[in-house]
C-alpha cells in the first residue's frame, strides 16, 4: 500500500520560513564559521569570514541563500558550501552530508 500523504498547510510553510530565517542568523555565527573553515580548508578565520558572509531568505520561500564574497570564486564556493553542510548538521545531527559533527 502507498504511504498515506498529509496535506501541507500554510502553518507549515510559515514554520519553514522561520527555521530558514532562524538558520541564517545562525549561519554568522562564530561556532558555525569556525567549524566551516576547518571543514573546507580555505585559509582564513572567523572574524574575516563573517565580514563577508551574508544570508537572506527570498520573499515567500523557505530557501535559505548564503552568500561568501571573496576575490576567490573557488574559495567563496567552499567556505558557502561548507556553512550549509555546517547548518545541515545543526539541523539534523544524524544528517550524513560530509560536514563535521558537533
């Protein structure tokens, strides 16, 4: 038999773009920097890092979009990448995504 499919309600979709908003304050957090540094092994620390770290959940989304500006399009990519494993395993430590483990 096919799994019974609940119906998504707009309080769920509220309670979604919370936690996306939630988890951006979080991303610029000097513990969840710390630990993508280490994890992608871009040279840096925390206090550049989150001088060039931005987040923001696009208007009727439950997306959460993070933004690294650095001179290095690799290294911006690793450091942004390696916040959202970060976050992921925030989220759900018994997440396998390749992030480190808190």
């Amino acid at each position: 038999p096919m799994p019974r499919v609940e119906q998504i309600t707009n309080g769920d979709l509220e309670v979604t773009r919370v936690a996306a908003a939630t988890l951006g304050e979080l991303a610029t957090t000097g513990p969840v920097l710390a630990r993508a540094i280490e994890s992608s092994g871009v040279e840096t620390d925390v206090t550049s890092l989150a001088k060039v770290v931005a987040t923001r959940v696009p208007t009727g989304t439950s997306l959460l979009e993070i933004t690294v500006m650095s001179p290095g399009k690799v290294s911006a990519a690793e450091l942004a990448n390696a916040i959202a494993a970060e976050l992921i395993d925030y989220a759900d430590p018994n997440a396998s995504n390749g992030g480190s483990s808190s």
